[in-house]
C-alpha cells in the first residue's frame, strides 16, 4: 500500500491502473511501489512461471511474466481517443491482462534452439497455434504445461 505522499505523486496513467487493478483483482493480490515511477508486483504462482510485474512508463505501461516475457501496452494503441480516455484504456488492456493470466486463460511460450532462448509470446487458452518444438516450454500461471498447447489448455 502506497502512503499518502506516494499518491500525492502519482501521475494520471498509474491512477487508472490501480483504479482498474482494484476493480479486476481481490485485495491483497499485488504490492505496489513508488521509485520513479509505479511497480505493481503479484508474486509468482509457480516459481516456473516467475512473478508478474507491471511499471508504468510516460506513454505506456511494461509488463513482465518471469525472466522471458516482456510486453507494452502504448497509449499510441489508442490515438482515436483523447489522452485521458487513452490513459483508462491502457489501463483496463492492462488489468484485464492481468486478470486473464491469473485465471489461467493465458499461456507463456518460451522458445528455445540449441539451448539458446529465442522468443517468449503469449497467446489465449484454447486458441490454435503454431505446436510447440521439443524445446518450447508453455507456462500458465499455475506452473509448467504438458504437451502441445498444454495438455490442460486445450478447448474444452
């Protein structure tokens, strides 16, 4: 929890994310830190998958899952919308990850070749990809999965 002059300092953009955490997910579910700017954190699940983290940037907000995933979410995604309204749409896009992942709807593919990482995507339980190599790893955030897209994922 964030003291009062810790929000006294927060710019519009980590306002709404926390606005849209707190709608999204139970209480006691992330810690949240000021440096320079907002880190929300929910500690790993699964020490397979790792944590997932959220910083809040000018123009975007960064998330990470583990040590493999990264991703942003840019207000430039919303330039039909005003600022404010670009701000509470990364926001929502933001939180509604964050929600999705902690249910299980989403996997973390990490890639592998000769040992060497070679990408990290994630994609939603139940929709068709590309099968994974024998070196791919597939991640929900309740721990590892077994076979293509998961033996647990697939479409019920």
């Amino acid at each position: 929890m964030l003291n009062p002059d810790e929000l006294d300092r927060l710019d519009s953009l980590s306002r709404a994310l926390r606005q849209a955490l707190e709608s999204r997910l139970p209480p006691g579910t992330w810690t949240e830190r000021v440096r320079d700017h907002l880190e929300i954190h929910i500690p790993a699940r699964h020490a397979e998958t790792g944590d997932i983290t959220a910083t809040v940037n000018p123009g975007h907000v960064t998330l990470s899952v583990g040590r493999y995933f990264l991703c942003h979410f840019p207000l430039d995604r919303h330039e039909q919308l005003s600022p404010d309204q670009a701000e509470l749409a990364v926001a929502r896009d933001t939180a509604q990850y964050f929600a999705d992942f902690l249910a299980d709807r989403i996997v973390l593919r990490v890639s592998w070749r000769k040992g060497r990482l070679c990408s990290a995507e994630t994609y939603a339980r139940g929709i068709r990809v590309s099968p994974p190599t024998p070196e791919d790893r597939e991640y929900a955030w309740s721990g590892p999965l077994d076979g293509p897209y998961g033996a647990d994922s697939a479409p019920a």
